[in-house]
C-alpha cells in the first residue's frame, strides 16, 4: 500500500503585519484557531498525516494545537531553522527573516515521503479544495506534474488593507502557464489595482481573475526540484539582498515550468477565502467562521 498524502501546513511566519502570532489566535466558539478549520476540512477529505513547519516553538504548537487533535491523525514538526542551508553556505550575519516558502517545504524533506500538499496556516480555503487535492494526490500525483488549487481574485481580497497575490495565467487545457506576483492588492470600483513600486503608480487586473492562494499538491520528487534551484538562488539573494531576499514557491515553480521540468494542472475553487493579515480582520473571521457554523458548514465544537 502507498504512503498516506500528506498536509504540509506552513506556519513559521513572523505575523508582522498581524503582529505576533496569528497562527495561534483564538478565533472560534470554544477557542478554535484558524487553521484548526483547515485540519478539520482536511480531516473530511481523507488527510491522515500533517507536518507543520514551524519556528523555534514546537512546545507553544503542541499546546495549542497537537492537543487538540483527534488521536488518529499522525502530527510532525518539523523547524525551519535560518541556518538550514546547503554545504559550502553560511547564515549572513543580522538576517533574522525566514528564507521563504520554498525553503520552508525544505524543512520537512526528510518526512515527505508521499505525495503533499501545502498551504499557509493563516488563510482558510474552504472545503472543496481539500477534496479536489487529496483525490488528486490519492489518484493522479506523478514525477514532473503538480497541482494548483487557484482562487478567484475578488474572493481572496481583505477589506481592511491590501494583500499579494500571485495572478495565475491558465491555458483552456487548465494548465499553469505563469504566475505574476501582484503587491498591494485592493478592490478599486469594478476591478482589482495593484501596485508594483509601493503605491507610487498602480495598474489593474480584473475582479475574476484566477489567483494563487499557495494550496498546491505535489509528487515527493517536487523536494529534489526545489533543492536545486536553492543554491542558484542564493548566489544571487547572498549577493544583492541578504537579509530580506525569500526563496518563494510561485517563483520556483514558474521558473521550473518556464524551463518544461514541471506541469501543474488547475482546478479552481469557488469558496471564499478568510484570512486574518491584519489585526482588523478578525472580528470579521469570527463573524464569518460563526455563520458558517450557523449554516451546518462546522459544528460549533470542531472536535467534539
């Protein structure tokens, strides 16, 4: 029998924008936190193994989340430790910012042992996508293919401040083409604007365009991809911006698609998303999480 898939959940971020951990803020009926619904839609589609990238606080995570777990589901943690670098580098003296998603899928290649998949532990996705990636890793998952799970723009936007985004152009084969990071992402009267020079001049893109909300699902062999773009990145992130340079998954992953290593297929997912970038945002997350208990979308005690 095949290894299980697995729910790779990245929650090492800082939370600046938020301030603190967001990861861990109580935000349902009985102290529920964000990604708790997350693992409970995951739990629904079939998901039996998480690994969670965390930081230097796997005791604060077991807490707040391990302990809450159903006893079946087999939990991980793996670090994502600024040093973990390939032989023949060294951590830059004063970089204190995680290397980025691509580095943080990095931290757990010693478990991925099966097809995964990835998300932030920060946004809710909603239950289709769940379903769509785990029948896809169950059924599908190959060397060289990879799946995206993209959004519709309008759904994913805050109402308290701009976001970034990846905007996804789709071939009507349903295949990634490319992705173009959008920053400063807002809703602006019939479409969507965006800024690439933080606000000095703004263009626009369209309120249904496809988006990236990095939920992807990959074959285990992504791991070997991912580790070899890491050294060419870092002669040049080491060269021209040491401290704040990331090793990005949608920038990996286009440049592997650019270069025909990689095929990654789209299937869209009509939920909304909820996410609490700002601290302004919650009070709307606990209000939407409330109505879609009302709803009978989620027990009002996730785990009984």
């Amino acid at each position: 029998m095949s290894p299980e898939p697995i729910l790779l959940i990245l929650a090492a971020g800082l939370g600046s924008r938020y301030g603190g951990l967001k990861q861990i803020d109580p935000l349902g009926p009985h102290g529920e936190i964000l990604m708790e619904y997350s693992l409970y839609d995951a739990v629904q589609a079939g998901f039996k193994r998480v690994v969670f990238i965390i930081g230097d606080d796997e005791s604060l995570f077991k807490e707040a989340i391990g302990s809450r777990m159903p006893a079946d589901l087999e939990l991980t943690y793996c670090p994502q430790r600024l040093e973990d670098l390939p032989e023949g580098y060294r951590l830059p003296e004063g970089r204190i910012k995680p290397w980025g998603t691509a580095h943080a899928v990095l931290a757990a290649r010693e478990v991925l042992d099966a097809p995964f998949a990835v998300i932030n532990s920060d946004d809710y996705y909603g239950p289709q996508a769940y379903h769509l990636v785990y029948d896809y890793l169950k059924q599908e998952s190959q060397p060289g293919h990879a799946l995206l799970v993209n959004y519709i723009l309008e759904n994913t936007l805050s109402p308290h401040g701009y976001v970034t985004r990846a905007i996804c152009d789709i071939d009507q084969g349903h295949s990634l083409r490319s992705l173009v990071e959008r920053f400063r992402l807002e809703a602006d009267g019939d479409c969507v604007r965006y800024s690439q020079d933080e606000g000095q001049t703004y263009g626009h893109v369209a309120k249904d365009a496809p988006c990236s909300m990095n939920f992807w699902g990959f074959d285990p062999s992504f791991v070997d991809q991912l580790q070899a773009g890491f050294p060419p990145f870092l002669e040049t992130a080491l060269a021209h911006n040491p401290l704040k340079a990331e090793y990005l998954l949608p920038e990996r992953i286009g440049s592997l698609i650019q270069a025909g290593e990689l095929h990654v297929h789209c299937k869209e997912s009509a939920d909304q998303w909820i996410g609490v970038t700002y601290k302004e945002d919650k009070p709307h997350v606990v209000a939407s999480i409330k109505t879609l208990i009302d709803q009978g979308r989620y027990p009002a005690k996730l785990w009984g």
